[in-house]
C-alpha cells in the first residue's frame, strides 16, 4: 500500500504533462463492446473463484467457462472492425513483439 499509492500519485500527475494534447474526438463510446467484455470478464473471474468450491468439471462450472468463451470473443465482433484513427501514442506501426521476438531468437542462438 505504502509504495503503490505514492507511484499512483506520481504517475497521475505526470500524465498531463507526458501525453500529446489530443484533439477533439468525434464518435461514439462502442457500448456494446465495453457491456460484452465486461461482463465475459466478470464471468471468468467468478469461474475462477467459484472453481474450487464446486470443481471444475461439475456442470455448474462448465456453463459459466462456457459462458466466457461465447462472450469474450463477442467482445470482437461486437465493436467495429476499424479504429477511426491510429491510437495517438501508439500509432499504427508499434508492434513490440518484433523486437522481443528478434531479442529471443538472439539470445537463443547465443546459448547454441
């Protein structure tokens, strides 16, 4: 508690000054996308809490994983296909795991 409160704190108020001034926004909230992940969310994590009192293979307990396979991937086809715009920090060329997948193949070849 002691330590993650003060690095909240920090990183609260650095926000504002570490992130571009984004412009005015035009759309909508995706409604749809944010009810279906979070309730296959909520489904999972009551899955996993509620596992060990009635098993994992009791019918109760595969309905509801069931239950959160059906609704996460929902999550996908109920919100819309393309972001108008590259995500302001992001962009649309960021893709982190070239990198690590390149430093990976390296550090295995080394140890060869």
């Amino acid at each position: 508690f002691y330590l993650n409160v003060p690095i909240a704190v920090i990183a609260l108020l650095a926000t504002p000054a570490l992130m571009p001034a984004a412009g005015a926004r035009t759309g909508s909230v995706d409604m749809l996308g944010a009810l279906t992940v979070t309730v296959g969310l909520g489904v999972a994590v009551y899955a996993i809490v509620r596992a060990p009192e009635v098993g994992w293979g009791s019918a109760q307990m595969l309905l509801v994983l069931a239950g959160a396979v059906v609704l996460l991937p929902s999550t996908h086809l109920a919100g819309p296909q393309r972001p108008a715009r590259p995500h302001p920090v992001l962009g649309r060329r960021h893709r982190p795991w070239r990198s690590m997948s390149a430093r990976l193949n390296q550090s295995l070849e080394a140890t060869k």
